[in-house]
C-alpha cells in the first residue's frame, strides 16, 4: 500500500508543482480538485490517464467514482495487486 500511495503522490505533486505549487505532501483525504492543489479538470485528467496506465484501473469507471485522493487509492491498490 505505501508504494501505491507514495507513487500516486508522485504523479500529483509532478502536476502541482508544474503548477507553480509548493506541496511537498498530498493529503489523501482532500478532495480531488481541493484549491490548494491547483489542478484544473485537464490535470486530473493527466494524472487519471497516468493511473489508468501505471495501475490498469480506470477510476471514473468504477461504481462509486473517486471523491478523494484516498479513494483514488483504494482502487488502485486491488488491481494493482493482480
């Protein structure tokens, strides 16, 4: 699990920064466009594509889509483990 988190933690920070932010830590538990990350829908859009290739999960397909960055995790972590 802790990889999973540290590797998602990667691709948003990558996106974050780029944006001109400073965040050294992703809380899992903000929501997923929370203002303090400063992404808009085409950089969750980017991070999802990232997932969606390093995990082979597609979030927004899941039943219940992702709210936070936490449940983000939470899919990735079972097909990740396949």
């Amino acid at each position: 699990m802790k990889e999973h988190a540290e590797r998602l933690t990667q691709l948003v920070l990558k996106v974050h920064r780029r944006n001109g932010g400073k965040l050294t830590v992703l809380d899992l538990d903000r929501p997923l466009q929370a203002p303090e990350f400063n992404l808009d829908s085409m950089d969750l859009a980017e991070i999802m594509v990232a997932v969606e290739r390093e995990f082979s999960v597609e979030p927004f397909n899941a039943p219940s889509p992702p709210r936070t960055w936490r449940d983000l995790l939470t899919l990735i972590e079972p097909a990740a483990s396949d």
